[in-house]
C-alpha cells in the first residue's frame, strides 16, 4: 500500500481487510505508533468489531513495541524470524494463518536506516513463499520515506494494496533478482508509472 497525505485516511480500508481476514479464520497483527494503533483499534470498533473480545481470545495482535529492534536498530533476520514465528504460533493455535500489517517508517524505528529496505523486502518475499499462511500489506507513507525506499518497495511487490476491495497485480514488479538486481532494473520510468498507479 503506497499512500499520501494523512494516515488516518487509509485505517477504514486497512479496518476492512483486517475484518475480512478474522471472518476468514486468520489471526491478524497490526503494528504501528501508539497513536495509530489507537486509531485503528477505535475505527475497528466503530465498525462492529469487539476488539477486546478479538485480543483477548488471541485473534487480533496490536502492537506498538519495540521489540523488533535491536538497541534501537532495525535487524532483518530478526524481524524476520519474528514474523516466521508468529506465522507458525498462528497455525499450531488452530487459525489458518497469519495477515500482517505494518507502517514501515515505524518499523524501521528511529535509526531509519532505509538502505536495509529492499533486502528485507527480498528476504519477506522468501518467507511468504516458505509459508503460504502468512499474507499482510506493507504501508509505505510517501510522505515520510525517501524517494528510494518508495521505489524499492514498488518493485519488491508483486500485487498493489488500492483499495479493501481492489488489489492489482504490479507491472513494476521485478521477479526472482537480488536487491541489487531488483534496483538496477528500476529504470527512471518508475517515477512516471508509480504516480499514474496512485491516481
């Protein structure tokens, strides 16, 4: 999901999905600030759905820690196993898997270390192939990123977040290559077609 201008305006579809993926059996995570993850919580309210009752039976994960980083930094194979990990507890607790939503500005922490980007993305596209129970949007605020990362994560995806009810597949997707591949191949026609996709 690539956005501007307020993140409050994208919680009611992201609301959305997470609503069609309990109803689907999946355990849902959602991370992000203290401030949107209270956002989010009360727009999942509003729209009928008993949080606490969902976090307490385990269903719905909201999380505004840490925990990800390492003394402040942003460690891919942490935060990759993590994500493998929850995707498996998922499982072994009887939901048919997990659906995963994050800012990624957040997640990247106060270091903002945004070269690391498209290596993550690399190594999460692994895992969703490894396992086929975990699924989720990545958030990428253009607003708050750097051009690069912006156009790190277009090419890292195969499918784009429009809407609750339009998913695209991604014609700036680049398949199968290194991060180095994958940036190099991005050619300054990028820009062009990521502003017509957004429109």
């Amino acid at each position: 999901m690539i956005y501007d201008g307020p993140p409050s305006r994208i919680l009611p579809a992201l609301v959305t999905s997470i609503r069609r993926n309990l109803d689907a059996g999946m355990r849902c995570m959602y991370v992000n600030s203290p401030p949107m993850v209270a956002g989010f919580a009360s727009q999942l309210y509003a729209a009928g759905t008993d949080v606490q009752h969902e976090v307490k039976r385990g269903a719905l994960v909201l999380a505004s820690d840490d925990d990800h980083l390492a003394e402040g930094r942003f460690v891919i194979d942490r935060m990759i196993h993590m994500l493998e990990d929850a995707a498996d507890a998922a499982l072994a607790d009887g939901y048919a898997g997990l659906f995963a939503t994050g800012d990624m500005t957040w997640e990247f922490g106060a270091e903002k270390d945004f070269s690391k980007l498209l290596d993550y993305e690399w190594r999460l596209e692994e895992l969703f192939h490894k396992q086929p129970a975990l699924s989720g949007i990545c958030q990428y605020h253009r607003d708050l990123l750097p051009r690069e990362a912006v156009r790190d994560g277009v090419v890292s995806h195969e499918s784009l977040f429009i809407s609750a009810t339009l998913t695209r597949l991604n014609p700036l997707y680049v398949r199968g290559h290194s991060p180095a591949e994958r940036r190099a191949a991005a050619g300054p026609e990028l820009d062009d077609m990521l502003e017509v996709l957004l429109r």
